[in-house]
C-alpha cells in the first residue's frame, strides 16, 4: 500500500483533478459533488463521506491545514487496483478455489491404429479404472504438487482439473469457488503447461511470447500494451538475457532447456491466467534449473496475483518441496496422502515409519508406497500411513446447504454455465488470419531447408531438364520428347513438396496445443496456410518454368507461356495441399512420407501416361479420374499442340504431304482445347478438397484433444 497525501482548499473543492490524474473511480468524484452541495463555503465534507464502500480500493484519514486554508487527506492506495482496467480488476479481485470431491476416471480400451474420424465419444468399450475416489484441494496463493510413480495417475488428474478431459460420472465432483464449472470456459481463466515444450524453433524468446499476446489478448488491448506485457512477463520469468534468442530443437543452437521451459510457461500466462496447471515443470532439467522455474512459480503465485498452482512432479528436492504448500500423493490411481510435507512427516512417524536422515518425507514415502498400502482419513488430525487397507471415503453431499452467494466476473464468461461449450476467442476470424500469416511467413523465411533448398531446387531442376531436353524438335522424336518431358516435369513438380511434412508435423503439436486453449480457430490457421504458400509457391513455379519453357524450346508464344507457368503453379499448390493433407492424417514421419509416395505411385500409374484410359480395367478407372496426374497432363498437351495446331510434326515422304498436325495429335489422344480451363478448375477444386479434408482432420484432432 502506497501513501498519497492530497491537499483541498476551499477555492477548488471538486476532486476533478484527482479523478483524471489519479485514476479514482467516478463514483469517488460524484460522492464528492454530492456532498459539497450540502455544504456551504466554509465547510469541508467528512472525508470518510467519500469512502463508503465496502470494496474501497483506499482507505482516507483527514488532517487539518490551518496555513492553506485547506484540508488534507492522506490515502493507502492498492496501486494495482488504481487501474481501472477492467481485465485487470477482475483478475485482481477474483481469486479460484479449487475442490475435488471423490473423482473417478476410466478410460474406454482401445485397439492400435487411425482413429481420427472417431467421434468425440463412441460406443462403449471395456475400460480401465485410472482415478479412483479423488479428493483433493487447491488454493489461491498457493501450489499444489500431485506426485506419484509412474503409472499413477498424475496426468490423468491433471488434465481432468484443466478441463481437458471430461471425467465423466458425479457432476459436481470439481468445484470452483464452491461450485461446478463448465470445463470448455474454464480453460479461458487457466492456463495449461504440457510435459513436452511445443515450441516453433525458429522464433525467437520475444516473438514467441509476443505471439502469444496477440492471439489470447482481444483486440481491446493495444499493441504498445501488449508489447509492454511481454516485456514485464519476460524480466519476470528471468528470460531477458536470452529475449532475442531463438528458441531452437535439436538440430539448430537455441536457449537451454530450463529457459525454454520457462519460455513454455510464459506462453500459458500471457493472458494472466488465475489457476495455472503444469504437467512434469521440472522433466529434464538439471536441479538448478529445476529449482528456478519453481522459485518462478512460487513467485507467481504469491499475492498480488494469487494465482493458484496445480503441478505434477517426479520426485523433487528438498529445496524445492520447501516451495510447495501442498502434496497430494497418488499410488494406483488412489489418494495416499493429501496435506502439506509436515503432515506428512507427521503421518509416517504415526504409522511407526522412522525417516532416515539421508531421505526427507516424500522420498521415504515414495520407496515405501509400493510396499505400504496408504490409509486416506480425512479429518482434522491429517492423513496417515498405515499398514491397513485404504478404506472408502464418506464424503458429505459437497453442495449441501450451498449457498450461492453471487461472484462477479466469472458468470460473465459463463464459467459456472453448463449448457454451453463453445469455445470464445480473444480476436475475430481475419484478425487470427492476419497474425498466423505474418507468423508463417516469418517460420518460411527462417526455414532454409524450406526456403533456399526449394528455390535452388527449381533453379537447379529448371536449368538441368531444359538441358536434357534442350530444343525439341517438331518430327516423330520430338513428339515423343515433349510427352516424356511433360510426365517428367508432372513427376518432379508433385513429388518435389514431401520436404515439407516434417515442417508441417511439427506445426500440427503446436496447432494442438494451441487451438485447444482458444488461441484461435482451426479454419484461421488452414486460411492462412494457404494464403501464405500460394505466392511462395508461385515464385518456386516461375523460378522453375522460366529456365525450362526456353530451353526445351517449346510453344513460342506468350499466351501458351504463361499458361504454362499457371499450370506449373497449380501442380505444387495441389502437392503443397497433398501434403497438408497428409500431415494432418498421418500420425508420424515414417508413415506420412509412405502414404505419399504410395499414393502419387497409383495416381501417376493411372494418370494414362503407361495405360491408356481404354486398357486400364473398368474397376480401377476411378484411379484414372481422381489422379492429380491426369489433369495437369492433359492441360499440358492442349497447351502446346493448340498453339501448334497447324504444324507439321510427321511426313509422308514419297507424298511430300503432312501426316500429322498438332491438332490431330490432341484428337489422337481425345483431348479438346475447349477442355483445357475445365481441367483448370477441376485442378482447383483438389487444391480446395484436400485443403477441406485438412481441416476436418485438424478439427477432429483438435474436438479430441479438449475432451
């Protein structure tokens, strides 16, 4: 609390002035306006007039000034709560109380393999008892620590307390401030830290985070706040030394592995979430890095954030149990001890457990447990070990007698509603658009394996098949030439984007993530995918086409060029969305890569370049008109030979008189050159269907990951 001492002389008895440059609330001003108006001249209003409400953000003492002819008063101001924000007031005076009462968990058993297009639910399978009869409680200012062996449990509680799985069964199990939640608009006030640091490495600390502002905090915050935000979150979470480091992975140097894990819960605070969850903070980091980010998350959760802190660990160190207000330790899916680390070292001396002084409680505890079966007693005297059975818990009816006292700001993101799940997003659709393109477009400048690899590739490949091919003559050979290098060039173009995948399975975890949290839609992200690989593509088409068109000497004109390039550019952009496709269906690398080139193998097969359409089998001719080679073949063809329709490309020698045209060569194969702009748009509508198919993937991917 901070102290200002404010004069008010009788020439200027309206406190106008302090409401502008103090930042008081109208209704400090107005109390005031009311309260001179009974006065006269000579007197001064009765300063604690002024400070009636109960939820005051000062307190006032008034003080006579004989020499000013004046008053003073001398005010204790909560500077946090002198911001009028409203974000940030609500967030202030809004603390989270969390209670779990008798929770349990199954889990449907489920065979191997592709599930993507398994609804959210699904018919009953045999399932597996995960959590059995929780109760636990987490509260403001405080970390709670779920710690176990593997196999326990800790996860699974976790995930279920963040609203990411729906435990299914008592209703009322989790409780929030004394009242059930919807877990969809819980997530809007939480943030959720993953075990795994899903991270674009290419970015660096600031614009990591600063991405991260701009799409949890809505459009009502200016962008000089949210990059003053960033700033404050970075010297909080120790990381300015390293803000305009890249994060990195394993193939390219980034910060260390404690930064980047700070880096990760900094990404889940940006929006000053009052309950945060962390899955395993500490996995992976040597033990002072370890401690740092707990120290941090102590920090954090200390007034006057209040935040309320639910984490997971292994096996912390002394050190850091002393961080720790509570510790909820689970075996089998079962509570063996719920309180603080004193209670604990209460309950296994009680038990007749004696602690070696090498080994504090929870280490003991944790060698004991696959031993000691843990005895719950929830009552005042705290939880103890023993070597008797775990008996059933008698929970009262936890909303016995509630009384539902009204809470403000909650209700207002329809946080206690139940019908609704729909997910509210921070920022409109075309301003999500906007931020994930300048995004993207940044990732594909920084990505060389992506960038400089495929414009040299085109390069390269342009200037090396004009070589091979290198002006084409017009005679029975150079028929079969131009045949040969349009398959060619079809091969190439298609099969020249399946570098991508990696890139694009690397976005899909981050996607997960966090379109999962609300940052923003699925369709904003395959929109601005698109809308940023259509010119990038475009410029690897020309880079390709130009070099090539000229040097294999095709079609001289101008108009048949750039149809070319056109063609060339919708050939990658049907690749370019493949592979997206793909990406999002294929569950790895290894079976991503395999499903491409199997399925560009069948389509060039029946593209009618090795069999005609008359020859492949009636049962496999719908290969021939779904394949992506077919269509920018043909187009190809009509192309060149309608611009050469009246050229002679065979002769009877002894008649001295043409054998074939060009236009005779298109009616040989049975193409028209009408067809050649329907090809165009059948070309599109795979570019947009396997686009579409993107995203229902993602979408489903996406419904499985917030159940």
């Amino acid at each position: 609390m901070a102290s200002i001492q404010i004069q008010l002389h009788s020439m200027a008895p309206s406190v106008e002035n302090l409401h502008h440059k103090v930042g008081f609330p109208q209704k400090f001003d107005d109390r005031y306006q009311e309260c001179s108006a009974r006065s006269d001249s000579n007197n001064f209003c009765s300063i604690s007039e002024l400070a009636t409400d109960s939820n005051s953000f000062c307190s006032i003492s008034e003080t006579a000034d004989g020499d000013h002819g004046g008053r003073s008063m001398l005010m204790d101001v909560d500077p946090i709560q002198m911001n009028p924000d409203p974000a940030s007031m609500a967030r202030t005076l809004k603390t989270y109380e969390i209670k779990v009462r008798n929770l349990s968990y199954s889990i449907a058993i489920d065979k191997p393999g592709l599930h993507v297009f398994h609804p959210c639910g699904g018919p009953e399978r045999p399932v597996h008892n995960i959590l059995k009869n929780i109760s636990c409680d987490a509260k403001a200012g405080e970390i709670l620590a779920i710690v176990g062996p593997s196999g326990a449990g800790k996860s699974t509680l976790l995930e279920i307390l963040a609203g990411r799985i729906r435990p299914g069964g008592a209703k009322n199990s989790i409780l929030v401030n004394e009242r059930p939640v919807n877990p969809s608009q819980f997530r809007r006030i939480s943030g959720y830290v993953t075990q795994e640091d899903a991270l674009l490495p290419f970015l660096t600390v600031k614009e990591t985070l600063m991405y991260s502002a701009r799409f949890r905090l809505p459009a009502s915050v200016s962008k000089l706040e949210k990059e003053a935000k960033v700033e404050a979150l970075i010297s909080e979470l120790g990381l300015a030394h390293v803000s305009s480091t890249r994060i990195g992975d394993e193939s390219i140097r980034g910060v260390s592995g404690g930064e980047r894990r700070r880096v990760s819960i900094g990404v889940d605070v940006i929006h000053d979430p009052a309950v945060l969850f962390l899955d395993e903070p500490t996995s992976g980091l040597d033990s002072a890095a370890a401690l740092h980010v707990v120290e941090m998350l102590h920090a954090m959760a200390k007034k006057p954030q209040s935040r309320t802190i639910i984490l997971t660990i292994h096996q912390p160190s002394y050190r850091i149990l002393n961080l720790i207000n509570s510790i909820l330790i689970l075996t089998k899916g079962s509570v063996a001890h719920h309180g603080s680390l004193k209670s604990l070292h209460d309950s296994l001396e009680s038990a007749g457990r004696k602690i070696p002084p090498q080994l504090n409680a929870l280490e003991y505890a944790m060698e004991i447990i696959s031993e000691t079966t843990a005895n719950f007693d929830h009552e005042s005297s705290g939880n103890v070990f023993t070597e008797q059975g775990l008996p059933q818990r008698n929970f009262q009816d936890p909303f016995a007698g509630l009384g539902l006292a009204s809470i403000v700001g909650p209700e207002q993101i329809g946080l206690y509603d139940d019908g609704d799940d729909s997910v509210t997003y921070a920022n409109s659709r075309c301003s999500e658009i906007y931020t994930l393109s300048c995004r993207f477009c940044k990732i594909i400048y920084r990505t060389q394996q992506l960038f400089l690899a495929r414009t040299m590739q085109a390069i390269v490949a342009g200037v090396g098949l004009g070589t091979v091919y290198l002006k084409v003559g017009y005679d029975q050979r150079g028929l079969d030439e131009r045949l040969g290098f349009f398959a060619f060039t079809l091969t190439f173009l298609l099969s020249s984007t399946t570098e991508a995948l990696p890139i694009f399975l690397q976005e899909r975890q981050i996607l997960m993530r966090e379109t999962s949290r609300g940052a923003y839609r699925v369709s904003s992200y395959v929109i601005s995918n698109t809308l940023v690989f259509l010119p990038f593509l475009m410029i690897i088409a020309i880079l390709f086409a130009v070099p090539v068109y000229w040097l294999v000497g095709l079609s001289s004109t101008w108009n048949a060029f750039l149809f070319f390039v056109f063609i060339v550019w919708l050939i990658v952009v049907m690749a370019n969305s493949l592979v997206v496709f793909l990406s999002a269906l294929a569950p790895d690398f290894i079976t991503g890569n395999s499903l491409i080139f199997t399925i560009l193998g069948a389509f060039f097969l029946f593209s009618g370049y090795f069999i005609s359409k008359d020859n492949i089998p009636k049962y496999w001719m719908f290969m021939h008109y779904i394949s992506l080679y077919k269509y920018p073949l043909d187009s190809l063809l009509i192309n060149e030979y309608s611009s050469l329709a009246n050229k002679c490309f065979s002769w009877y020698p002894e008649l001295n008189v043409c054998a074939v045209t060009g236009e005779e060569i298109l009616e040989q194969r049975g193409l028209q050159k009408g067809r050649r702009w329907m090809n165009v748009e059948i070309m599109v509508g795979f570019a947009i269907f396997y686009r579409i198919l993107c995203y229902v993937i993602l979408k489903r991917r996406a419904c499985r990951a917030k159940r």
